[in-house]
C-alpha cells in the first residue's frame, strides 16, 4: 500500500517481476512471522523510507538495495530462517534452559512382553464411536471398502494393517477430512454430514502423523490454543492435560527444548486439551526409540485406564499389542480380524497380511510383541 501511495497511483506498470520479488525477499528477510519484521522489511525495501534517504542524500539509488536485498535473502535462508527480526527477538528474550526431571533406571516404563488383557469392564460398555459400512474411493481406487467398528467407553482400540491398508483414510473419513459413504455415529449422534471443526467441537480429536507444534509459543500456550473456544474459556486446563502426560514439568519450554519424544507426549496432551469424547492417534510412536516408545505407551495405557476411549494408529506391533484391550487389522481397506491382541497375534489372515504368504491355522506363527 505505502509503496502505491508513493507513486500516486497503481498500475501493473509498477509492480513487475523484479520489484515483486524484491519485496518477498526483504518481507522474508526481515522475519516473516514477527510484526518487527515487516517493519524492518517495510524500512528497507526499493521505494521504501531508507533507500529513498540513500538515494535522496547520497545519490545511492534503488538498484543497490536490489542487490543488497538478494544478499541478505540468501544470507538469511542459510543463516537465520527467522529472519532479522526472529534472530532479535530470539537473542532479546532468551529463556532459561528446562530439563526433564530425573528418572531413575529402575521406575522407567518397560513394554510388557505379553499383549494386555482385555478388560471385561467393557464388554458392555457404550460405544463412543461406531463406524458402519464406510467406504472411500478416489477414483477408481477403492481405500476403504464397507469397513465397521466401534470404541466403548475407556477402551484403547488399535488399528493396523500393512501400509497402505487404509488406516489413515479411515480416521481422515471419521474426522470429516475425506468424503465416505457410510455412516459415522459420535456417542450415538450421526455426524457424517458435519465439517471436520463440528466434529470436533462435539468431541472428535485428533493427532496427526506429523506433530506440528508452534515453535514460537511455549509448550503451555500451545494447549491454550487448543482449548480456546473464543470466549477465552478453560485456558487453566493446560497445566492439568500436561500432568496427564507426565509433562507438567515442560509447561514454560519451547518445543526446541524438548526432545522427539516429549514433542508427541505434548502433542496428545494438546488433543487431550479440548477434553474429546473420542481420541484418534496416527501413528503417535513414529520416530520415537525404544525406550521413548515405552514411555509413550505406558501414559496412553494410562489415559484408557482413567477412561479415555482411544483409536490408536500405529505400526509398532509390539506397541499395539501390549497396551490395547482389542485390535482391528485392515487390509486393502477391508477388516480381516477384530479382537483381543492375544487372539489377533495369531490369527493367520492376519499373519499372512503382514509376511505376504499363506498360512494355515496350523503352526501359525505369533506376532512377538518386543521390538
């Protein structure tokens, strides 16, 4: 705008490919993300009060700032992606360093070499989320092909298959991310005509494959985000979910801080922040070592047990198998096999769906569920 008013008038004239990319490179260069940056940029940039004093005092004119920007972008894309104005701010409000709390050897999780028992509390139990006769197809390609199943109440339910069995396309469909055809019942209300922010105001979360925190914000305001329903109520819950998690310590880090691991404990907790009927987790353990894993599934085993329905995406076989009371195994976007994790480890569709090879109920070999 303040470069139209120097000219008096707008024309395409004006604007050509060099000047318009001139003024992307000094918006980037001088922090995208920041207020103070557009306002570096905005000093800087051709036409702009600084080059116009240059110009008008020294007879620099508009061309050099052309070459100067070019500098200062490729300086800044190696250097400092935050930009002039990040690299301030981040020098001017450094914070002090957090660490997790001391564990000892001995109280640290360890994965269960048995899949969990199922739990006959529920049994009869009401279903939170009941998914009937879902189908996807893009194209002429068919994801997901008549799928039903369902979450009661406190139960952590596991969802695998080999890749490409439809796993995410099933919770993309249940969440509203992906045209179905079907029926999707949330605590016995059909939400299947409803965009994904409706579902998940009435109590669909959700996590993604990829945690995607607010690197600016503290690990507490990255939950206050999450809990915000425009009136600015329940923002005090943030400290709470975290405990939930083991993170309560983590409350004022960054999440640069925080190590893989902990990003995915934050990340449920910042789903867990909303307080959803119903929790659908993506792969949650990507990434995540052995012990960092074990951590993991010890507060989602955690979470079931204090009644929080759970669907648990996740290729870690010894994972699902050890902290979920019952398993769902898709395969070509159809369900093979729904039950107890002891009964789904050895049964032989399922074995064959994951070593590619026909087997018999016969000496069937059993999935072992350590890594």
């Amino acid at each position: 705008m303040l470069y139209a008013y120097n000219f008096g008038s707008v024309s395409a004239d004006r604007f050509d490919a060099v000047t318009a990319l001139s003024l992307i490179a000094f918006a980037y260069a001088g922090g995208i993300t920041l207020i103070t940056g557009a306002l570096f940029a905005g000093l800087l940039s051709a036409q702009a009060l600084i080059p116009y004093a240059l110009d008008k005092w020294f007879g620099l004119n508009g061309n050099w700032f052309l070459l100067v920007g070019g500098v200062l972008l490729i300086f800044t894309l190696l250097r400092n992606p935050e930009g002039v104005a990040g690299d301030f701010y981040r020098r001017t409000h450094k914070r002090p360093e957090i660490r997790a709390p001391d564990v000892p050897a001995s109280s640290a999780p360890a994965r269960s070499a048995q899949p969990a028992p199922a739990r006959s509390d529920l049994a009869g139990g009401p279903a939170v989320l009941r998914v009937t006769g879902l189908s996807v197809a893009f194209g002429g390609v068919h994801a997901l092909s008549d799928v039903s199943l369902e979450v009661r109440e406190g139960e952590l339910v596991g969802l695998i298959g080999p890749n490409g069995a439809g796993k995410t396309t099933l919770v993309d469909a249940v969440s509203g991310f992906v045209g179905y055809t079907g029926r999707v019942e949330l605590s016995g209300a059909d939400i299947s005509g409803l965009p994904p922010y409706e579902r998940a105001r009435r109590g669909l979360g959700r996590t993604w494959q990829s945690t995607e925190l607010f690197d600016d914000l503290d690990v507490r305001e990255n939950l206050t985000v999450a809990v915000r329903d425009g009136t600015g109520a329940r923002d005090g819950s943030a400290g709470p979910t975290l405990a939930l998690v083991g993170m309560g310590w983590a409350a004022e880090a960054m999440p640069a801080q925080l190590s893989m691991g902990q990003r995915k404990l934050v990340g449920v907790a910042r789903a867990l922040a909303a307080k959803p009927r119903l929790l659908c987790l993506d792969e949650p353990a990507a990434g995540l070592d052995t012990r960092e894993s074990a951590e993991l599934g010890a507060c989602l085993r955690g979470l079931a047990d204090q009644g929080q329905p759970m669907l648990l995406i996740e290729h870690d076989m010894g994972l699902v198998l050890g902290i979920c009371d019952r398993v769902v195994v898709l395969e070509f976007g159809q369900v093979i096999a729904d039950g107890p994790p002891e009964a789904v480890r050895t049964d032989p569709r399922v074995i064959a769906a994951y070593l590619g090879q026909g087997v018999t109920s016969e000496g069937a070999p059993a999935f072992q569920t350590e890594a």
